[in-house]
C-alpha cells in the first residue's frame, strides 16, 4: 500500500525528534524506559524504511526522507558515546541498505551534510 504525500510530509517533519527522544531514552537510567524505548525505536524504524521503500512511497518523499534522518544518524547516532545508541543507528542504516526497493537517488545525499 502506497503511503500518500500527505501523510509522508507531516511525519518527515517530526523524523529527527522521533530520533532524538529515543536516543535520548536509550540512555535513561529507569530501565522500564528503556524497555518503552525498545518498542519506539522499532516503531520509528519501521516508519523510516517504509518511507525510504519506494514502492511505498512517492520517490521525491523517499529522498526527502532519507536526506532528513541519514545525516542525524550518521552524526548524532553514530558517533554517539551511548553503546545503545551506536548500536541501534548502525542497525537502522544496515536495514536502509537492505531496502530493495530504495531508490538509488535516496543515496546522492549531499556528503557535506555528514560534517
């Protein structure tokens, strides 16, 4: 099923503070946090795949989507000093790479972006 630009657009303007709350709860010291946070990170994930999915989603919003939270993964996520959230952002771009039907466009990310 097609995800309509409608919905698409709003949701990619929430992308980074989705990312941003769960990393930030990966790291909490309450561990039933943590396990809330487990559930989000799958929700959030899954979102950000079938926005990247062509098939799922308008090519031009699966670029928009992909240059919105590639970068905040490869240099908030990543580089981070949390295991969990190291972890779980090389888990997230893995599954990006995994995606068959993502479109090759979503990779010409300006490489600028990434610091």
């Amino acid at each position: 099923m097609q995800i309509p630009s409608s919905l698409a657009m709003p949701v990619e303007k929430h992308l980074i503070g989705l990312w941003t709350v769960a990393f930030r709860s990966m790291d909490d010291i309450k561990e039933t946090v943590r396990i809330s946070d487990e559930i989000l990170c799958r929700a959030v994930t899954t979102l950000k795949t079938r926005l990247c999915d062509v098939s799922l989603t308008d090519i031009s919003d699966a670029h928009k989507a992909m240059n919105i939270v590639l970068p905040f993964l490869l240099t908030e996520g990543i580089l981070s000093k949390v295991d969990s959230v190291w972890k779980a952002s090389i888990g997230v771009v893995m599954k990006l790479t995994m995606v068959r039907n993502l479109s090759n466009a979503c990779w010409n990310c300006n490489p600028s972006t990434y610091g």
